[in-house]
C-alpha cells in the first residue's frame, strides 16, 4: 500500500513529452503534478501552444532544453522519432479538436500516446488511431481520471466477485455547476466547451458524461447495446447540451441510467455511482472518496475504507498513504500515469501487464460514439442500436 510513496529500489523512467499545456491550459498542470507524484516519468520535450511565446515561456519554467522546446507538434513528432534518445511517450494534453492530428503524427512515428478524453471529435478519426496503433501494437492510453481511484477498483473487483449478485441496474450521475452562474465571467478554458467546431458534437455529454459512461462499463464489464437520450441546452449562451439524460441497456442484461449536467447549482465535482444486484446495492461518489457504501438485502450495511485491510487486491495496489490520510483526484490520475508506466515496461506484451484493465483506443472510440449516438437517439426521439467496437 504504497504506491506513489516507495521510491527505493529506483524504478524505470520514461522520458515524456507534452502537446499543448502552456500558460491558461488547466489540465495539463494537473496532469504534471500527476507526473510528479508518480515519479516514473522525465518531461524532456514539448510543444506546449500553437503561440511561440507562450510555447517559449512553458518550455523555459519547465526546464525542457532549447532543442526539444518545439513550435509545433509537427516538427516535435518527426524530430523526436529521428533522436536516439526519443520521448517514450506523447501526452496531448489540447483541446479536443486538436487531439486527433498529433496523435496521428505520433502513433506514425512509433511513438506510444497518452491522450485526454474525449478521445476526438468523431469515431471516423478514432478508427483511424485504431488501425495506426494496431498496426504495430502501440501503447495508447485514454486518462478517464476516476478509474484510478481505489475504492472505484474496490467496487469493480466486488461487483465481479458476486458480493452484490447479478447486476440488475446502473445509475451514475455526473453533475457540475460552473455554467449555472454568470456565463460571461468564463474563462477560455469554459468557452470553447460549448464551441461545436472544438468540443465537438456534444458539450456535457462529451465533457462529464463520457466518465459516467465509462465507469459503468468498467466496473460492471457490460457493454452498452442500445440507449435513448435526451440532450438539453438550459444555459442560451452555451452552444451545446449542457444537461443530458442517457437510459441504456446492457449485454450482460442490465439497464442504466446516466445524468449529465455542467449547470446544476451546489454540485461541484458531482460524480456518483449506485449499482443495484440482487443481493446488494453498491455505492460511491467522487466528493467522498475514501468510502465504498453497500447496502445488502436483509442484512446491516457495510462501509469500507481505503487503506483498511479489508480492501481488494486491486484497491489495495492503487493505495499510498495509512487509512486516515486522504487520498483524491490527483493521487488517481498519478495511479493511472503508474499504470502507463508498467504498460510501457512490457513492451509488446503491454496489455497484458496490469490486473486492471486500462482505459484504450477501443474505450477512447466507445466515449466518442457515446456522444454521436446520442445526437442521434435525441434528435428521433427514440432508442438507437450502440455499434459494437
């Protein structure tokens, strides 16, 4: 139960390198103090804003050399995949409209990917990743931040287990407040979420809904086969869904609900899980993370903590500090860029090297086609088939 704390006997690194992330990026800051706190990685090279000064700035604060500081990810790619000593690993950290192209350029390099969801803006460019990562077996990774958590694992090892029985529904909601205020008062960072032509074809739903989504598949291990969605736009400045309602059904034959929104009033960082059996019914939610509720059938309720001795085998590997001593978002995503690093320490035989699966281009496409089946559902008004990937 130390995974982000045993630094004795010295590990592998992996040098890394960053698209987008200059000054005003919110993400990526996050994403480097996950870097830190991992300590399996060196960031060496970047291209952090398609503004040379900004790009300049980032790279100098950094600490990354003149020769690897590039103006733009295009030249960043090729010249990295002609070094003897290339990055092992691309982290693209842009918007999503920018995701696709460096991501192409790197997977053509050779270069393995770490890339922030959503994926891209269409499941015609995810396929095309798919085929170009294939071909040659790369490492890609998708962050869905909240499968890094342990007592998320602790659920998925306990629903796979049998403790709470056959799996009858799903509910997860993921709700925010940031766009019920004053919508003028946004930040860049908050603008260009509801810009079709950068967030793509949806906003909530592409924002938050695609964690929601991606948890219940990850914690049950069923497949979304058919959903009818309704996506509403409450907020008039906002250019896209900023409230979603998804009903979905299951091959494992389970139902679900999910319920996405960027403006609902006192919900911060608002995500929760209930996962209803037959015997029990299992719960979480992200603003109280270090507990995991079951409620059983004629029975008392069980709470379990992290760092307690009753944790999975899969919570407990993701667990750094004594039960007491909080651990939250930022711990996840350093066990999620953990979780990279034993990736790339098994070469070719990469997927097999973890115990818990790890979010990839096919997850990144199921996000993407989440978005566009949706669209879809709630424009007919009606259930719509979700393609197999």
């Amino acid at each position: 139960m130390s995974l982000l704390t045993s630094d004795i006997p010295r590990k592998r690194r992996f040098r890394a390198g960053m698209v987008g992330g200059g000054r005003g990026a919110f993400f990526a800051g996050i994403h480097r103090a996950a870097l830190r706190l991992a300590n399996r990685f060196d960031l060496v090279a970047g291209a952090f804003s398609s503004d040379p000064q900004t790009c300049l700035e980032a790279g100098e604060a950094l600490g990354i050399s003149a020769q690897r500081n590039y103006l733009n990810f295009r030249d960043m790619a090729s010249a990295e995949a002609a070094r003897d000593d290339p990055i092992d690993v691309a982290i693209v950290v842009t918007p999503n409209h920018l995701h696709f192209e460096p991501c192409k350029l790197f997977l053509e390099a050779g270069i393995p990917v770490i890339c922030d969801k959503p994926l891209v803006n269409s499941s015609d460019e995810a396929r095309e990743l798919q085929r170009l990562a294939e071909a040659n077996d790369t490492f890609f990774a998708v962050t869905y931040t909240y499968t890094g958590y342990p007592m998320v694992r602790d659920a998925r090892a306990r629903i796979r287990a049998g403790e709470i029985g056959q799996i009858r529904f799903m509910y997860v909601e993921y709700l925010l407040e940031w766009l019920a205020g004053d919508s003028s008062k946004l930040g860049k960072g908050a603008v260009w979420r509801g810009d079709p032509s950068k967030a793509g074809p949806t906003g909530a739903l592409g924002d938050v809904g695609t964690h929601a989504f991606n948890i219940l598949e990850f914690l049950s291990g069923q497949r979304c086969t058919a959903l009818s969605a309704t996506l509403m736009q409450t907020v008039a400045s906002f250019g896209l869904d900023d409230t979603d309602v998804v009903q979905m059904e299951f091959d494992g034959g389970a139902n679900g609900l999910l319920w996405a929104a960027l403006a609902a009033p006192g919900h911060r960082n608002g995500l929760r899980f209930k996962i209803v059996g037959t015997k029990a019914t299992i719960e979480w939610q992200q603003e109280a993370p270090e507990t995991l509720h079951v409620s059983r059938l004629g029975e008392a309720d069980l709470i379990y903590r992290r760092g307690q001795r009753d944790l999975t085998a899969e919570a407990a590997i993701s667990v750094s500090l004594p039960a007491g001593n909080p651990e939250a978002y930022l711990e996840a995503l350093a066990v999620l860029y953990c979780d990279y690093a034993t990736a790339l320490e098994g070469g070719r035989n990469w997927r097999e090297a973890l115990s818990v699966p790890l979010a990839d281009l096919n997850e990144g496409l199921r996000g993407v086609l989440l978005s566009e089946v949706s669209v879809r559902s709630s424009s007919l008004r009606s259930w719509v088939p979700f393609p197999v990937s």
